[in-house]
C-alpha cells in the first residue's frame, strides 16, 4: 500500500501536478496520506477478523 502511495507521488512531480507545490507541503501531504491508508488498513482488518456485521 506505501508502495501505491509512493508511486501516486513520484508519477505526481514527474507529470508536474506537484512539482509546483513546496516540497515540505508534498512530503506532509504523503504522509498524512499514508497514516490515513494505514488506519484504513487497520480498520478493515480489524472488522474483518470480527466476523460478518450484523447490517
């Protein structure tokens, strides 16, 4: 998933979408995007192991 994310960036300053932003602005904004894929990553796992909801 840090791949995908990482990936998404590099391919970003190569098309230039965030070549014009500050570099201290990308490197905050990957980072809040990998902590927000993270939690993503462990809320599924953890409803996952909880079993079917009740929905």
């Amino acid at each position: 998933m840090l791949f995908i994310v990482a990936a998404l960036l590099l391919l970003g300053v190569l098309m230039g979408t965030v070549a014009h932003a500050p570099l201290p602005f990308t490197a905050v904004a990957a980072v809040a995007i990998a902590v927000w894929l993270g939690v993503f990553a462990l809320r599924e796992r953890h409803a996952r192991r909880r079993g079917p909801s009740a929905r």
